[in-house]
C-alpha cells in the first residue's frame, strides 16, 4: 500500500510518521488497498487545541474517508483507523453475504 502523508501548517516528525505507517500496516491486508492519504492539521483556534487527522483510503470502489480529531494526533489517527476497520469488516461481511445468497441460488 502507498502511504502518502500531509502536515498543513508544520512539518510532521518522523515518530509520527513511523506511527502512522505502523497503524495503517493493521488494516486488513486481504481490502486491496491501493494508497493512503492521510492529512494532518490543527484546529484554527489555539485556545482549545484539537489536533485532526483526515485518511482517505483508495480502494477498488468508492473511496473511504474519516476525520477525527482529538488532543493529540496519535489519538485522531487511532481513532481514524478504529473507524476504517470498522467500515471494511463491515463490507467485507456484506459481501459475504452477497456471494452465500448467490450461492444459495
């Protein structure tokens, strides 16, 4: 899988970018994942710091994408890929589904 990775407005450390890489290597490899997008940024009010992580993953298909943000980055980008697995075990139990109903046929 390529992983491409975006800091708007800072230059993102290379921990966080081992980090990010780590979490993403946790997705099912068997979803034929083509690339990562992930985009990071803080809010624009510095009074209540909110750190957010946008992820679009391309996949045969329509495209997943989640945001989230949180105190620190490591929180957004954990919570991003909670919601990715989410979203791909659930496809991929749809499409279980699907071939054991035209199985059944």
């Amino acid at each position: 899988m390529d992983v491409i990775i975006q800091s708007l407005g800072f230059k993102h450390s290379d921990n966080l970018e081992a980090y990010i890489n780590e979490k993403l290597e946790k997705l099912t490899p068997g979803d034929k994942i083509i690339r990562a997008n992930v985009t990071l940024f803080q809010g624009p009010d510095r009074a209540t710091p909110n750190d957010y992580c946008e992820i679009r993953l391309e996949v045969p298909g329509p495209d997943l994408f989640v945001k989230e943000h949180a105190e620190q980055f490591e929180q957004a980008i954990d919570e991003c890929i909670n919601k990715l697995q989410s979203i791909l075990r659930k496809q991929k139990e749809k499409m279980i589904d699907s071939h054991r109903r035209a199985g059944a046929q």
